[in-house]
C-alpha cells in the first residue's frame, strides 16, 4: 500500500468514520451508504477499500473506544 492510501486510511480511521458513523446514526443509514456521499471518502477509497473500511474484523480492537466516544456524544 501507497505511503498517501496509508495516510487516507489513518485519516479515515479517527476523523472521516467518526463522522460518517455519527450521520449514519442520526439518520438511520448503514455506515458504507453515509461514506460513498463524502468526498473526502470517494476520493482515496473505491468500493472494495470502502467494504475494508468498514468490515468489523479491521477494528474490532478498539471497539470499546470507538463506542465510549459515541456515547460521550450524547
């Protein structure tokens, strides 16, 4: 992988997903759905690097992280 699509999916794991997650909640949409309307998404990542992005197996690790920030949200 490319030193620019490691800084894309390092980017993408702690400020694009974050965000996409919180719109696909409050709107009612699966995560990949919110991702292929951002640009900032679209532009590093095509279908199949979005399916990595999203698949569970990737970041399971910090999933108590990710959720404890969700909920710190309100």
């Amino acid at each position: 992988m490319a030193h620019y699509q490691l800084c894309a999916v390092s980017t993408c794991y702690t400020r694009v997903l974050p965000k996409g997650a919180g719109s696909a909640l409050e709107k009612g949409t699966p995560l990949i759905a919110q991702l292929r309307l951002m640009p900032e998404v679209t532009k590093h990542f095509d279908e199949a690097g979005l399916r990595t992005l999203v698949d569970p197996a990737g970041y399971l690790g910090t999933s108590r992280e990710m959720v404890d920030r969700m909920l710190a949200r309100g």
